[in-house]
C-alpha cells in the first residue's frame, strides 16, 4: 500500500470525493478514505448519496407518483382502477438508485487515479510540512500515512435530544424513515425543517396521518415570509399537521407505541403514534478525525474553523462541507472542495456564499436565493419586491398546478436584484434563474427586458420583476 500522498482527503461524501477527483485532474496523488459501510457494502457518496438527498428524492418520487396515481387522473379523463402501494417495491428502487450512483463514485475515483482507502481517517499531526495521517482500514490493519496537504470531508450526523432518544425502531433518525417496511398509520415529526417537511411528505402521500412538532413560533423562519406563509397553507391542506411554539419534553415507548408529551405554552399535552422521526438539525461529525495535538481548531458549536476559503488555523489542511460554517447541504459541500483543492494549487478559486440556493423538495417545492424581504429591510436597503401568482401561469394550470408563487426582491435605489423566492411547481430549478441573475448583478429591468418563452412556469420570474414596478400583466 503506498503510503505517502500530495494530497489525502478524510470523508468521501459530495465534499471529499468532488475534492479528490479535481485534486487528482489537476496532477495531484490523491487518496480518499472512507469508512462507511452501506448495507454491508463499504460505500462512497456520504450522507448524501447513502442516506441523504437521493434516496429521499427517490421516496418523495415514489409517494408522489403514487399520489397522483390516486387522486389526479381522474380529471384527465384517465380510469386507473384501483392503486395501492408496494412499499418493499419502492425501497428496492431507492437502494438501486443509491447502489447505482455509489458505485458510479467508485468508477470515477478510479478512472481519475485516486486511491480509495476503505476505513477511517485520523489527522495525528497537521502542523508541519508533511502531514500525518493514520489510517485504521475496515479490515483492522493501521498504518501511517504521509501528505503534503489534507482536506477534512467528515460531514455531519444527526443531532440527538435526550428528550426522544432514538432506538432505531419506533423512533428514528432521517436514515430510519427511509427504511419504514410500511406507512405507520400514525406518524409524528419533532422539527418542521427540511427533513421534517420532505420525509413527513413522503409518508403523509402512502397513507400516514402525520403531525409536524416545531418548538420555534415561526414556519420555516430562514424563508421569506411570503413564501413561508404560502407553503404552510398549502402543506396544511395537503394534510401536514405542522404545530409551531410545541415543544416535545418527552417521548418514550409504551407497549410498542411511541407517547410524545408537548408543551404549548405552558400547557401539557400527549399524544400518541406508531413511529416518531427525529430531524432537529445536523452536527459536525468530527469524532475519530482529529488526533489530541493535532492542532486543529474547533469552533464553540464544534465546527472545523475555517476561513472563506476554506482553510483552517493550520497551513496545508483545509476543512469543507458539513464539517464548516454555512449551509449543511451537498452543492455547498461540493464547490467548496473543488475551491479548496483549486487553491493548494494556487488557484484564485472562490465560493459566492451569497447565492447558494435552497431547496426543499416537497410538492410543490419551495426554493430561494440570496436575500429575503426581510434580510434586505435589515440590511438598510430600501426594497421593493414583485410577486406573481402561479394560479394566473398557462402552463402551471395546464400541469394542474396553478397554486403558489414567485417574488423577487430588490434595491429601490439602485434596481438591483437581491433575492429570487418561489413556492411552487418546479420552483427548485426556477430559482436558479435568480442565481444566474444574482451572480450577474443583474437588475430588475433585465429581467424585464429579456423574452421569456410561452408557456414556461418560467414566465412567472419575468412577471414577477414587472410587478416589482407595478407593470404585471397577468395580475
Ligand atoms: P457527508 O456527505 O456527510 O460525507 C462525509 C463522509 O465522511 C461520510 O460518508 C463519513 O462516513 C465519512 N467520514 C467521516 N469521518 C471519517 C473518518 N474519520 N474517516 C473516514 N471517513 C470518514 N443536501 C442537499 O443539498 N440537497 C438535498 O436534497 C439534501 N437532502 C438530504 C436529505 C437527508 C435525509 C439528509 C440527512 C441530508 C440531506 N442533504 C441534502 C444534506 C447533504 O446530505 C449534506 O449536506 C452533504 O452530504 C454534505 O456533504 P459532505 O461531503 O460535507 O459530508
Ligand atoms: P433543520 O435545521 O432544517 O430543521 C430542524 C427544525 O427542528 C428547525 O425548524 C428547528 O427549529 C426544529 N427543532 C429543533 N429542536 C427542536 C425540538 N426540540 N423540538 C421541536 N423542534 C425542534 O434540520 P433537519 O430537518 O434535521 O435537516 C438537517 C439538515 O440537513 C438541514 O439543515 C439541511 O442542511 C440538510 N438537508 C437538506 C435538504 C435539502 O436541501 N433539500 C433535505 C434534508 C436535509
């Protein structure tokens, strides 16, 4: 095995192994190690690729085919019988999906020439010019390794909360809810964040009843409050009971279901549910990757410290995704690790931090980018915000899917584009748009100018930025 490295990067999710393949594009020896082992298989991709954004996509496919299925062909004119759902069917799919991509990073890292070391990574000493790093692989052997430079790649894993400890069965993580071998008939949620709201779907549209604890007053309080409110209606009638200002104090299982107590000001409340999902956010993942003395240094939160290019306190090791500052999420992670590989090569390489998109996959999807209304009023802009409607959209009503909306925001003084927001079908892709725009410095007259095509739910962007200056012409 060889044993010294230009390049070692520690994680092979979307971070570590997008870091690896540039490294090694760029000349670079590279290895990645990684530890996982997916379904009795040691697997590349990360959370993402495992138990993260694709399978959950896969399942909110599923539900969502399956849904329509049910309830929307009718209006078409289509007699579909009876429907029903093969759960068993639909996790095989997600695995093979999983298996299928996972095994296509395998491809890629060997077709680039990194070394795919299998088993966990330790940085012992990062100090110097050669750094260490030990390598403890699955088989059991341990062996040091030598690098000029280390990228950290660890991810995160889910937060726990002594008040609903998870037991792998009756109340789980992400990763159990994208295991249920069936709808539970009664489903409660501890977090109306994104896991909260895409997995609750999924479940909700196969036939659970699903109620949604938020301990925060607000609704998704990071989205622009138009499109919180608008996305909150819509999840409501879809049949989401999402309960905001509740707080879980406890949960526990009591003859194989599981009793949740609440506190909604002040006053106490049980109830009770076949299978509880605990998703109240992510933490670094930093256990076994840092040595004592290896001289790296963590954050209050315990994050890897690092600055806007991604380098931390120690010359040579720089830190990205999961593990830093900023979104938890894998186009983040991914341009970070091409920025900090980019950089060891002296590149001028720089991640806009201002327009990464968010996107939540519910049906329809809610998405922004850049700042909201209420970001830019306490920022000192001057704002002015357009919003249309896709109930007046052609082609969102000719899909059966005239409901939600899109709004920009911008700077009165100047005409300057600051956000684009969306709740509605497609809106994940749509607000792309405003990222292009944003990136661009672009006004809300260009997007006035330009010639959308129709019929586009795309069309509602461009009435959007006409209604910032009152000239809709659909509305
Ligand atoms: P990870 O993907 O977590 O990868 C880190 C890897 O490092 C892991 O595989 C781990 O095993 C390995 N590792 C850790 N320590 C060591 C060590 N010491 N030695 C060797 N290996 C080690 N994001 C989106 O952008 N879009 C989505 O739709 C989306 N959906 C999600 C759905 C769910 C249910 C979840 C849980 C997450 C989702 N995310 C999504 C978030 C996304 O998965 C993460 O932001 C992304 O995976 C972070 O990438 P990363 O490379 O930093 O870390
Ligand atoms: P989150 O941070 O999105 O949401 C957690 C929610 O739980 C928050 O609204 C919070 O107020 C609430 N909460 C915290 N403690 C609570 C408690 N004790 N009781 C009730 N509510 C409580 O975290 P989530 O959903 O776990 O997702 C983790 C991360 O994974 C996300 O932040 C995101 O970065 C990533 N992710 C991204 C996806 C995407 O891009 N589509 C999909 C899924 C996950």
């Amino acid at each position: 095995m060889k044993t010294s490295y230009d390049l070692v990067v520690i994680g092979g999710g979307p971070g570590g192994y997008e870091a690896a393949i540039r490294g090694a594009q760029l000349g670079f020896s590279v290895a990645c190690i990684e530890k996982r082992v997916h379904k009795g298989e040691p697997a590349l991709g990360g959370t993402c690729l495992n138990v993260g954004c694709i399978p959950s996509k896969a399942l909110l496919d599923s539900s969502h085919r399956y849904e329509a299925a049910k309830h929307e062909m009718a209006e078409h004119g289509i007699t579909t019988g009876d429907v029903s759902i093969d759960v068993a069917k639909m996790l095989e799919r997600k695995d093979n999906i999983v298996k299928g991509l996972t095994a296509g990073v395998a491809g890629l890292l060997k077709g680039n020439g990194v070394d795919w070391l299998q088993g966990t990574g330790t940085l012992l000493d990062g100090k110097g010019a050669e750094k260490k790093v030990k390598f403890a692989a699955l088989t059991g052997e341990e062996s040091e390794i030598t690098a000029k430079y280390v990228i950290l790649a660890a991810g995160s894993v889910p937060i726990e909360i002594p008040v609903a400890k998870t037991d792998g069965e009756y109340i789980v993580d992400s990763t159990g809810a994208l295991e249920f071998s069936e709808a539970p008939k009664r489903l409660g949620v501890i977090g109306a964040g994104v896991i909260g709201l895409e997995l609750g779907s999924v479940w909700r549209r196969l036939g659970s009843q699903v109620v949604v604890y938020e301990a925060m007053p607000e609704f998704l309080a990071a989205a622009d409050k138009d499109i919180s409110k608008e996305a909150a209606k819509l999840l409501k009638k879809q049949g989401l009971d999402i309960r905001v200002n509740t707080k879980v104090t406890n949960a526990e299982v009591v003859n194989g279901e599981v009793v949740v107590t609440t506190d909604v000001n002040g006053e106490t409340k049980t109830e009770v549910f076949d299978r509880l999902i605990v998703c109240v956010g992510r933490r670094a993942y930093s256990e076994q990757l840092l040595a004592e003395g290896c001289g790296i240094t963590l954050t209050e939160r315990g994050l890897v410290d690092v600055d806007e290019q991604c380098k931390t306190n120690l010359d040579g090791v720089y830190a990205i995704g999961d593990l830093v500052r900023g979104p938890m999420l894998a186009h983040k992670a991914m341009e970070e690790g091409m920025m900090a590989v980019e950089r060891i090569h002296g590149e001028k390489a720089q991640v806009n931090y201002d327009t990464i998109i968010s996107v939540i996959y519910t049906h329809p999807e809610i998405a922004w980018v850049g700042l909201t209304e209420e970001q830019a009023k306490a920022q000192g802009y001057e704002v002015k915000t357009g919003s249309f409607n896709l109930a007046a959209n052609g082609r969102a009503l000719a899909q059966g899917e005239g409901v939600g909306l899109i709004k920009v925001v911008a700077d009165e003084k100047t005409d300057r584009l600051l956000g684009m927001h969306a709740v509605g079908v497609g809106a994940g892709d749509i607000v792309h748009q405003g990222m292009i725009a944003l990136e661009f410095v672009s006004s809300i007259e260009d997007l006035q100018l330009m010639t959308f095509a129709h019929p586009t739910v795309s069309e509602a962007v461009h009435e959007a930025a006409l209604a910032a200056d009152g000239r809709a012409i659909h509305a």
